[in-house]
C-alpha cells in the first residue's frame, strides 16, 4: 500500500500538494482510472465546496504505474478563489486498486 501526504499553502489561492510514496520493499503496481491521476476536494462540515475534476473531461484510458520501493509521485493543484472560512483538503489517488487519499484542515 501506498503512503500518502497532502500539504496546503494559503497564499495567492490555495495550494495542494499531494504526495504518495511506496514505503516497503518491493515495487507496487496501481492502474489509474483516467488521466487525471488525483483529484482534490475541499469541505466545510461535510459540504464539498470546490473540486478540482468538477466541469472536466478525462481521457478515459487505464494506465498502469509502477512504484519502486522509496519511490514517490507528487500531484499538486489549485484552488484559485477561495472564500476565507474553515476548510479541510482532501486529496485522493485516482486508482482501480485502492482509495489511497489524505486529508487535512486549514484554513483561508
């Protein structure tokens, strides 16, 4: 399985940073459901005020990757007009094996 890390930056927008590595021995091997490889979500409470694929079209083509051990992969996006409040970020893999996501609270 797959570790996985996500980190904002308030700044100009806010800045996800999604970062998965493969922590053990052997490589790993994930296909991915379409082109986008992750997708970010933002909550406040439990409702989703902005998502990063809403409104987008994905080439729908599986692709496999392989993760060698130590190996890590970085996805990172931006939610460009946010409204100061109390948020939590989620950040989630977009592969058939497993929900490999990472979530954490901010705020703007």
């Amino acid at each position: 399985m797959l570790d996985a890390a996500l980190e904002v930056t308030v700044g100009d927008g806010v800045h996800f940073t999604f970062t998965v590595t493969n922590p053990g021995d052997t490589p790993l091997e994930v296909t991915f459901r379409d082109a986008c490889r992750a997708d970010f979500a933002v909550y406040e409470d439990d409702t989703e005020m902005w998502r990063y694929s809403d409104g987008k079209a994905f080439a729908q083509v599986l692709t496999p990757a392989d993760f060698q051990p130590g190996e890590s992969a970085t996805f990172e996006e931006t939610w460009p007009d946010p409204t100061p409040g109390d948020y939590t970020a989620e950040a989630t893999l977009r592969v058939v094996e497993d929900e490999i996501s990472a979530r954490t609270p901010f705020s703007v």
